[in-house]
C-alpha cells in the first residue's frame, strides 16, 4: 500500500478527532488495513469503509460526513490532473467554517493513484 494513503488516512484521522468524534489509535490502524480490501478508486466504498470504522453511532454521521467531503475533495479533484499536489498543513488557517463552527481544511494527497505503480519493500 502506498505510504501517501496510509499518511492521509493517519491525517483524516486527525481531523475528525479535531472535528470531535472520539478516535482512537486502534481505529486508525484498521482504517489502514482496510484500505487493503476496498477499491480506493471507488469513493463510494472508500466513504463506506471509513465511516464504517470511524464513526460507529448514528449520531456521528453527520460529522463523518463534513470531514469527509472536506478532506477527500481535493484528492478527487486531483484526479483529473498529472503531477502530486501538495498537502496544506493541518494548521492551514484559511479553511471556511463548516455548521456548529468547525473548520473545514481540504487536504489533497500527493499522486492520488499514482502511488500504486511504485513497490514498496517490507510494507
């Protein structure tokens, strides 16, 4: 798997603890490994293994949901393009605010795709 995945992932984590929903550590170390059975191509599936491990209440959807669009955006836009996009920092103060005052940060993934042609060793 390539490790740009693994970190975005490591960083959606992130910012849906910021966003408020109780994330843990072994939450994150599935995410990753479930990367490895979901088409990553397909956002659809992506969007339902994520939220199937992150968010595991009804009311925590809503939340999920705004996190994910926001995050993984600019992943999809970039898509369309060749070449890497770099990732604004978690820190980025420019973001637009989402409902209920939370801060929307677009983070995109270097070589969204791109990553699968490389071998990795030892992962």
């Amino acid at each position: 798997m390539p490790r740009d995945l693994s970190t975005a992932v490591a960083r959606f984590a992130t910012l849906l603890r910021r966003s408020g929903l109780p994330v843990t550590l072994v939450e994150v170390t599935d995410a990753v490994r479930a990367l490895d059975h979901l088409d990553i191509a397909d956002r659809h599936e992506l969007y339902l293994g994520l939220r199937a491990v992150f968010a595991t209440r009804p009311e925590e959807f809503p939340v999920f949901d705004r996190c994910f669009e926001a995050f993984w955006r600019a992943a999809t836009e970039a898509a369309d393009y060749s070449g890497s996009i770099p990732m604004p920092s978690l820190d980025d103060q420019d973001g637009a605010s989402l409902a209920g005052g939370q801060k929307r940060e677009a983070l995109a993934l270097d070589s969204w795709g791109d990553g699968e042609e490389e071998s990795e060793s030892g992962d």
